[in-house]
C-alpha cells in the first residue's frame, strides 16, 4: 500500500514523499482512514511505530478541506506530555503540512510566554502544547478553544503518570462538545479505559502493538553487577566496543546529571536531558546527540520520551524501572524500522525483583552475562531503591507531591552495558547473591526485595 491510496491530497504526499517515506506503517495504514472517517478513535501503539504521522496526515487533511472563514482561532489541538514530544509532534505538523495554507505552533513551559502570545494574535489552525503552558495561556485569556474541531491526546498513558489527568479534565471543559476526539498510548491500563470511556463516543480501535511485546529484532542481556561497579562496567563497554549514540537510562535526574558527569571526566562525551533541565539545554543535548556529536546521552524515562532516532544501535539500562512497562517503552527505541539494535540492562542485587517483573510482562527470561573482571559479590545483600524525586519540570497543575522519601544511598554508581567475549562465570555462594548463571541466590528466605510503587505526580 502507497500513501496516494489513503486518500491524502496531492500536496500531502508530496511532503512525504520529500521526506523519504512512500509506504504507511501498520498503524498509519489503519488510523489515516479511521480520522478521516470523522470518528472518534481509540489507537494503541508504542514507540517507534510511526503513531505522529499516523494522526498528523488526516488531521491536515481534514482541515486543509474545510474553510475556517475569518476565525483565527485554533481549530485542532494536539496534547503532549513533554516538551520534546510537543516539538517533535509540531516537526511532524511542519514537514508534513508543508504545501497547505495551515498555521500552526507550538507551545510548552520553560520558555517565555510573550513569543507564544505573538504568535497565537496572529492566527493559529494546528496548536500543539503541554497541558500546563496550555493552561496559563487560557487562565490568561490569550487563547479561546471554543472553535477545536480536532483534540489529540498524543501519550496518553505517559501523561495520566505525570499527574496531568485533572488538567486533562480542566482543558476538555474550555473545548465545545462537538468534536472529534482521537487518544492514542502505548497502553491500555484501567486508567486509560475510564479517560477513554469519558472522551470517545463509539471509536474505532486500533492496537498495533501488544503493551508486553518486545522487538524481537532486539538484543537483550542482562549483566549482573555489583551496585557501585556499574559506571566502571559502562565505561568498559562504551570503550573496549566503541559505542555511539548510547541512549542510557537512570531512575533519578540526580542520578543522571551524576552519570553524564563521571562519564565525561572519563572520556566519554556524555551530557544528561530531564524535567530540570532549560529547554535550551535539553534541545543543544538531543540536536547534539542526533548529529552523533555527542557518545552517550543519559535521560529519565519521562524526558527520553520525545527522543525519536532512526536505527539507535544501543540502549542503556543503568537502572531498571520501576515499571515494567517501561523497559518495553525504552528499549523500543532500538531496533526501529527492522534495523537491529542492542538493550542491555545493569543489574545489581536490589533490582532482582524488578527484573522478575520485566520477564513476567515479556514472557520471556533474559540472558545473563557475567563480565570478567566485574563479578558481581555474592554476598551482598539488597538494600531499598530510590524512588524518583518529583521535580518542577514538565509539572502538572496542583500535581500531589511525592509521599515517600528517599530510603537509600543514591544507585547511580550501577552501569549497564553489554560486553563481547569477556564472560566469566563465578561459583555460587552462600547468602545473599547471584549464582552461577548470574540469577539471584537465597540461602534462606531473608534478602528478598520488593519492587518500590511509583510515587505519585510527575515523572522525570
């Protein structure tokens, strides 16, 4: 199938074309006909299948066919849950929208809000923004949504996370009843059911991947280590393999500004991207790590959500997340497109728990490698994870603050990287640690770790 035969204009093909692309993905291939069908529309797909363009093309389509009249107002709105995603989202709206008499923009926190107030005066079609700046522009009566024939809820899932469900609320009341609402989210939790069940009148639905399905084109190995060697085992890996363009994820943003700090100090040009960081240094940090300038790029898993690279070859696991769900959004950023990409996972005793709950979700057990030189102690025993702080960044309005606090020592001293040819097996031992084949080993039943809930609010 050819995207002329979706029935986009000319002028939008053109556009694709230009960009390099001529044959749908699966879930551009069933949610183009779905939103020019007028609908409402349920999609369920992750990262890296093409989702943007899969709403982008007939939204343009749709409004390049209808007249506005002399309303200046916006007449699609698109939400995203960072900053990142937004722009990447509004590039998409851009290149493909390129040929058409449609204005659009893009608006998030982070920047001033008077070039936005500019650019809104002058009339807007296509508004792609963060609940948040969205939010103070309409507290702030610099923008009216009373004409939106179009609402996207681009991440869903990722934005129920981040406590955004009540600006969510707060923004479907500024919309007219009349229109068409489409949501897409890399999963199909309880809690996107019941926003779903209160958005869509009637929708299609369309899953293009499954929440538990992991690219099989992907490398997976798990590396057991020791907590305070992983940094020296990641900067072995980076080195002895010559890596580049090393996506790597921590837990914390403390945690990756640490990281990316010992890592330059090493030789390894590293910078860290998160919530805290300005929106200029976070877009020097991906253009940089795009053009392969920059070795390793370390990111929370709410920041790496806008990160879109074709054929990344390696993804980082320097700790495990506290959700399952999310190693599949990581490592799906590898192995994109049928190219093949490596993930491969630090893990140190605390995390065992949470690796059992990877491994239950995918169904499926991961390798294990040890690295010789870099045995993990069988002896150690587990000590609590540290949750997530919540910071300002990517904040929801009125988000709860988080009601636990840190139990343990900061965890950014764990690496994860895979290693070639250097595997070396150590002899079980007593107590608490992992055995031979790199797994966990219990003496008796004490040592055993829980995986910690993921506190409430924002993510990183």
């Amino acid at each position: 199938m050819k995207f002329k035969e979706l029935g986009l204009a000319d002028t939008i093909v053109r556009a694709i074309t230009e960009h390099g692309y001529d044959s749908p993905t699966p879930i551009q291939a069933q949610a183009i006909p779905a939103v020019l069908a007028g609908g409402d529309l349920l999609a369920g797909a992750q990262t890296g299948t093409g989702k943007t363009a899969g709403f982008v093309l007939p939204l343009l389509q749709k409004l390049s066919t209808t007249i506005s009249g002399k309303s200046q107002k916006p007449r699609a709105l698109i939400l995203a849950p960072t900053r990142e995603l937004a722009a990447q989202v509004f590039e998409n709206v851009e290149v493909y929208g390129k040929y058409l008499p449609l204005k659009s923009m893009v608006m998030f926190g982070g920047v001033g809000l008077n070039p936005q107030i500019a650019q809104l005066k002058k009339g807007v079609d296509i508004l792609v923004a963060t609940p948040g700046r969205l939010i103070d522009h309409h507290n702030q009566g610099h923008i009216d949504l009373s004409k939106i024939e179009i609402l996207v809820l681009d991440e869903a899932d990722r934005m129920l996370d981040m406590g955004f469900i009540h600006d969510i609320k707060r923004i479907l009341k500024m919309l007219p009843s009349k229109r068409q609402n489409l949501l897409f989210s890399a999963t199909f939790s309880d809690e996107i059911k019941a926003l779903a069940d209160n958005l869509l009148d009637k929708p299609a639905m369309i899953e293009v991947a499954r929440r538990n399905s992991t690219v099989e084109v992907i490398a997976q190995t798990v590396y057991p280590v020791d907590r305070d060697k992983k940094r020296q085992v990641l900067e072995h890996l980076i080195k002895t393999n010559n890596w580049f363009q090393v996506l790597v994820f921590t837990r914390t943003k403390h945690g990756a500004n640490r990281l990316a700090e010992q890592l330059d100090k090493s030789g390894i040009s590293a910078m860290a991207i998160h919530g805290n960081k300005s929106q200029s240094a976070r877009t020097k940090a991906l253009s940089e790590f795009k053009d392969n300038k920059l070795q390793v790029l370390v990111a929370t898993d709410i920041a790496a959500r806008g990160i879109d690279i074709d054929q990344l070859p390696h993804v980082v696991n320097f700790d495990l997340p506290n959700v399952p769900e999310d190693y599949v959004h990581r490592i799906g950023r590898t192995g994109r497109a049928g190219a093949t990409g490596e993930a491969v996972s630090l893990v140190c005793v605390d995390e065992l728990k949470l690796l059992k709950d990877i491994e239950k979700l995918i169904k499926r057990e991961l390798p294990r490698q040890v690295i010789a030189g870099f045995e993990p102690d069988l002896t150690v025993k587990p000590e609590p994870l540290q949750k997530p702080r919540q910071g300002r960044g990517g904040q929801a309005h009125n988000a709860p603050k988080p009601a636990v606090k840190s139990q343990s020592k900061d965890l950014t001293a764990c690496n994860t990287h895979s290693a070639h040819k250097t595997t070396a097996r150590p002899k079980a031992a007593g107590g608490g640690g992992f055995n031979a084949s790199g797994q966990r080993h219990h003496s008796n039943g004490n040592g055993k770790t829980s995986a910690p809930r993921r506190s409430g609010g924002r993510g990183h």
